[in-house]
C-alpha cells in the first residue's frame, strides 16, 4: 500500500466556521494518512480572480502529484460544471468557473486531461448538498485521486479547451518598457504587478502613481520607510516599503496602472549580487 | 500497532497566540502520528452557545473513532467537572459547561458512557497549571483516547444525565408553519436559523424582519443581490443573499424571530430537482 | 527507515496570502511524513520581539527533536546570517536577529552547538529567493534536520556566544517586591508581565495603572468583571478579568509598569490549593 499524496485546500470559507475542518474530516474518511495543507482560506467571497493569483503562486511548490482542491464557488447548485484536471505536476479539482486560469495560461504544456466530476460513487456518501459540494464532491474526489484512484473513473473526458478562462489583465511593452498594473496586495501591504521577471532590463525603476521607484534585489535593499520595486518571491514585479506597509503608505489599490522602464544605473545600494 | 484514530481540536483560543499549537505539541509528546483537525479557534471567548453550535455542525463527518476535543472553558480551575463522552461515533472531551448538549440532544440514542477526569497518569506530566487544562488535561487525553486506551481508564464512571445542559433555544408550530430565531451568522454572512429542514413543507417562504423571502433549493437559484431562504449544509434554514452578505445587507442579528410559512408555489426559478 | 521529528512554523506572514502554505509544500517535497505544526502566523510584520516570546511560550511543550523553524526576518536578503542551533530539546532554525534569544537566555545550559546555514544542497533547489527564505532556506533545512540530518551537515560551526541576542526588559527588586513591565497582551486581553512566578511570596498583589490587583490562582477565582492577576499557563503573572478583556477594560499596553508587592493576606477566595 503506498503512501498517499499531498492535498492541498484553497477557499473562500475563512476560519470562523467549521467549513474548512468538515472538509478535512471527510478526507480523512477517506484516508487519515493524507497530508493536508492549507493554501489559504481567506480568499475573498467568491472571488475567483484572487483565488486564481493564490492558486498560481502555490502550484510550482509541491511534489509530484500533488491534489489541489480549490472551492471558491458562487455558482454551487447551478449547472457549472465541476471538474478534476490532470497536469504534469498534480491534479486541480474544483469548480469550472476560472479558477485554474492561472495555471493554465502559464504552464499551457502541462495539462494533460480533464473530466467533469460526474461518478457519485466518489462522492460522500449520504445526501449531496445543494451548498456545499466542497464537503460532499470536491474534497472526496479530491482524496479518492490523492490516495491512486485514476482521474478517468472519477469522471467523463471533457476537451482541456472547454475548460472556461477567466481573462487575465495583460501587460504590454512601450517604448521605455512595459505598461502592466498591480494585480494583488499582499498582508505586508506589498503590490505586486501582472509583469513577470522575465521582461525585466538590467537596470530599471517602476513608475506608480507619479513616483519612480528604484528597481533593487531585495527589501533590505531600501532605507527603512523608502519605497523600492523588486522581484517577489513568485516571480513578478512588486514594490514594497522596506519594513514598512507600501499599500497604506503609497495608497496603492488593486488595479492601479504601473509602468516598468529601462534606466542606465542599478540600484542596489547595499548589495549587488 | 494500529494506527491512532482522528482528533479535532475547537476552541476559542483564536491564532494570535501559541496556545493552540501548544496543544498540539502535548499531543505529538503522545503520539505525533494522529492527525489533528482544527474544526475553528474563532469561537468568541467563553461563548459555549456558539461553540456548541460550531459541534454539532461538525460532528457527523468525521471518521468513526474521532476524538472530538474542545476548550471554551470560562470556568477553568473552579470546580466545574472535565469529561468525555462515548458515542457510536467517536469520543467528546471538554469541561462538563453545555458544550456537547447540541450534539447529546440531537443525537440522544448514541450516547454510551462518560467519565469525570480524574486519572493525571494521563494528563501532561510536569505541574498542573490552574488556567490551561487544554494543553495540561484535555489535549492528553484525547491524544491517550485517540490512541486507543479506553474511556474507563482516563476517569470515573458518571451518569450521562449528569451532564450540564445548555438549554436550546426551540422552535414552535404556528398555524401556518413553525416560528424560531437565527442561532447563529457564517462568514459570509448567511444567517442560520434554529428550524431544521425536516419541518419544511414542499412550498415554503420565510418571514424575517417584515420581509417575505422565498424557500428555494441553492444559493445560485436567486438573482445576484436577492435575498433567498434555503437548506444549509448543516441542515437548518438559512437566509443568504446570492453573491452577496444578508447579514450586513438585511441587518440581521443573532436571535432575531424567524417564520417558515406553508406556501403555494416552489420558488426554485433556476432549477427544480 | 526512522519516523520524522516534528516541526513547527512560526511566522508573521500572516494566513491571507499562500507563503505559510508555500513553505509547506517545501516541507512536503523533502519528506511529507513530517507532522507540521502551526505556532502561529499572526506575529505583527518585522516585531522580533514578539515573536522571541511566542517561541519561549511554546518551546517548553514540545517532544525532544523537535525542530522549531522560525521566520520574522526584517533583514532578508542583507548580509543577517542564517542559523540553526542544537539545543537538548531540539533545532532552532532562522535567522540570526535575536529570535532566540528568550530561549537562549531562559534555558542557557540546554544550547550544545550554532552552525551558519551555508550549504545549499541542503536548500529549495532552483533559484534562490533574495525575499522569501523562509520558502528557500529555513523550511527545507529545516525539514532535512527532522528527517535526521545532523547540524554540523547544514552549515558551518559558529560560537553560541557570537548569536544575536535582542535585549530583554529586565525586573528588578523593591523593597516591597518586584517592579517589571507588561510584554505582551493575548488574544483574550490578558495582560502579561515580564515577572516570572519564581518571584513571587506567598501572599501578593500587583500595582498597575494606580490600581491594585488581588493576586489569586486562576480566573474563576474572580468575580466576572474583577480584575485579577495569576501565574499564567507560560509561567509569567498576568492581569486578566474574569470573563472579561483587561486590555479594553483598564486601558493597558505593552510597556506599562508592573509592580508585584507581598501583602498579608492569600485572596483566592474561592479556591486555595
């Protein structure tokens, strides 16, 4: 018997309820040897476009066949469809209304098949929800792939391309860089941008707001309360407040347009690696 | 060596603080291969109606041997007694203040025995300490529980009708259906009534606060904005506003006078299974 | 093949965003039979000195070799080291800004020996971070130390004399007694001193704020609404009211002066063991 998978658990549920342990408990009557792991719970209600920021930040950092349930879900009850969709890395199971937009956009090479969640032998036993179909198909499908089943049993193929996209905000070049906007503010007030690194110069500086901002490497690389841009953790621009809160700070809003562009010198004031 | 049975931990110790991950650490001291499930530390202090509530909703999804350990304890190193409760379905383990009456009332027929604790063979060695018998006493013994040793060797034999209740607030008949209040608002600000869907004539309206809100099957089957009456996932009636928050919108507050009313025409516009 | 330690996380990443998930997932990829357990999240942005007193709230109630990987890290990415520490109970892991320092003060004879983290094969492979070493160093070292990595693998030998250590706010003796300060207020308003309970005669009271404070056993030995001062759970005296929030209710912040004074007179009124 081997061991099972990682499942990881994303919603809009919050703590204050026991939705999120419900979840868990029927998991483990599945199998208690899955190691759960929670993403967040805290994704706005039924805020699919930040749930799909969270869910592409977290997939690259998990092992091999990793399950990730997702359920932020304002359409439970209604004819949306839900889905399970095998990629290289893991399976995504939630329902089709975007959510994994983010990951399929990115990572386009990497999805394999899909199936809409249609076999209720894998669901909870007992009398489906009308709500909650995190309790009653997502999280029991999910630990049903987590513990070998195969994703075909689970459901019936659907095309990957039927899987509905929720748009993402584009970012384009101009004649000094690229025009992009913040697409997420994090807990320490950090706005991070829809520009990957990848479209960085080698030196720079970010225009927000009527300020330039100095392109540096990391927050340490700021005089405590200077705003800096940097690369974040998760690969996009971002600017932050060294040891401060840029989002209360600078008034940044999600949205807010935000230009990257080429200068001469780099700003790496106290460290250059 | 069989492997240990689940443990779910509730409380309103909130995660500010290390207290709830200190008991899980007198739990891993016992065993660290049980798996812990946190069911909600966001009950509001010493608020043992809540907590009760939060119980009950959890209690039928978990696997059976469950350990069902929670700390609202106002009464912490007075002499209100500590206890566990055998049921068909797990063990409940909490100081003897109301509690576990949501589920013992609702499921009065699984009740099989209950203990005062009273054995400190099985409580964190070291000293007692007089205001954190969640860590000291109640964690190791559900982890002792959850392990497999015996309900009679962790205390003495009490009558289960010793237990303290909380009394319930109850719902009554009226001519046209059923009269009873909203016991508790979720996250998303769905208010839940005390009036269980097995009262719920086929056609059905409810009556809050002047208004008449109509029965329908899932939050999807109102018009975003609208406010919809249906079956929650815990089994009570509930008023929701579709993508959106009853509480705020509807000012809603906990206690608040509900009517069910027979009516004749089922208002699932979307969606009639 | 030998079972993990366990290993705890304490950040204040916050749960809104995926990075405690994150470094999970890092946990997962070395080995996801580590029990994972959470300390808590919620330490203010960049406050050490919170987080210093978190890690000596919960360090006592751990099994032995458990490895406790910690991540307040205001100087990521500048030239701060990254360090573990052995001590007789288990590993300290992260970086090197004095979030020890209470443990290291309050037990100095458990330290055995400090390396600096300087060998990647033992971090995320890939790149590495300049901003989330917590995802990239301390998680993963941290998860090769519980599967039975030894130190002197992780890093290079550093003296324990050469660590960081964040100053404490020290008592002192009065005629009366003992005059100290409140160094952190919980969750439930509680006040608590930097006065630990080996100070204390047998009969006291606290001044605080020009009120004097009974000091009694445990909450319950209060009336509700009363002011009362206790050892608390982690060894310190607190002011708390008994079923009520000292913080709110007598204005109190960390800082304020604390005075323990003998009296004649034990005050548990209704319980003195």
């Amino acid at each position: 018997m081997t061991s099972p998978s990682c499942l990881t658990l994303l919603t809009d549920f919050g703590l204050q309820d026991v939705y999120v342990g419900v979840m868990k408990g029927a998991i483990a009557q599945i199998d208690p040897r899955i190691t759960v792991i929670d993403l967040t719970h805290a994704v706005p209600p039924q805020d699919v476009v930040t749930a799909r920021f969270h869910l592409l930040s977290a997939y690259p950092y998990f092992p091999a066949g990793t399950v990730h349930v997702a359920v932020v879900d304002p359409g439970v009850g209604t004819t949306r469809r839900a889905i399970a969709i095998q990629t290289q890395r893991g399976v995504l199971v939630g329902p089709d209304n975007g959510l994994f937009s983010g990951i399929l956009q990115t990572f386009p090479e990497e999805a394999i098949a899909a199936v809409e969640l249609n076999q209720p032998q894998y669901w909870r036993s007992c009398s489906l929800s009308a709500t909650f179909h995190g309790r009653d198909i997502f999280a029991p499908v999910g630990a049903h792939l987590a513990t070998g089943v195969p994703l075909h049993q689970v459901g019936e193929a659907i095309a990957l391309d039927s899987i509905l996209h929720s748009p993402i905000l584009p970012y384009q070049p101009t004649p000094e860089g690229f025009l992009g906007c913040i697409q997420y503010i994090d807990h320490f007030g950090n706005a991070i941008t829809n520009i990957p690194d990848s479209c960085l110069p080698v030196a720079w500086t970010v225009l927000l707001k009527g300020r330039t901002i100095p392109g540096r490497r990391t927050y340490g690389d700021g005089q405590p309360g200077e705003p800096v841009a940097l690369v974040g953790s998760h690969g996009w621009v971002e600017v932050a407040i060294a040891q401060g809160n840029a989002h209360t700070a600078l008034q940044i809003k999600v949205g807010d347009s935000v230009e990257i562009q080429r200068c001469d010198r780099v700003h790496n004031s106290l460290d250059t690696t």
